[in-house]
C-alpha cells in the first residue's frame, strides 16, 4: 500500500514547501492539454459556419 510507506509521507513533508508549484504545473497541463483539443472544435466551427454556408448559398 502507498498511502502507508514512510516514504510517501516523507515525500509530501518534502513537497509541502512547493505546493504552490505542484498547483501551478497541474493548471498548466490541464491547459496545455484542454487547448489542443480546442484546435479541432474551434476548426469545425469555422469550417461549418463559414465555409459551408457560403457554399450553399451558391
């Protein structure tokens, strides 16, 4: 079990002192990984919208 090493709750002794770091980088990744996936939706959006609708109007 990992909750129970000695080794874990040393580890979180130790990385108390950067919590506000450990926050930030989880933010950061959640981020980078949320935009990447907003690349494909925001394209079909312009693709549907405004290339689509001017083709049919022809």
């Amino acid at each position: 079990m990992v909750f129970g090493s000695p080794t874990f709750w040393r580890f979180l002794r130790y990385a108390r002192r950067y919590k506000r770091y450990i926050i930030g980088s989880i933010i950061c990744g959640v981020l980078k990984f949320s935009l990447a996936l907003m690349l494909p939706y925001a394209l079909g959006k312009v693709l549907d919208n405004i290339i689509l609708d001017d083709i049919a109007f022809e």
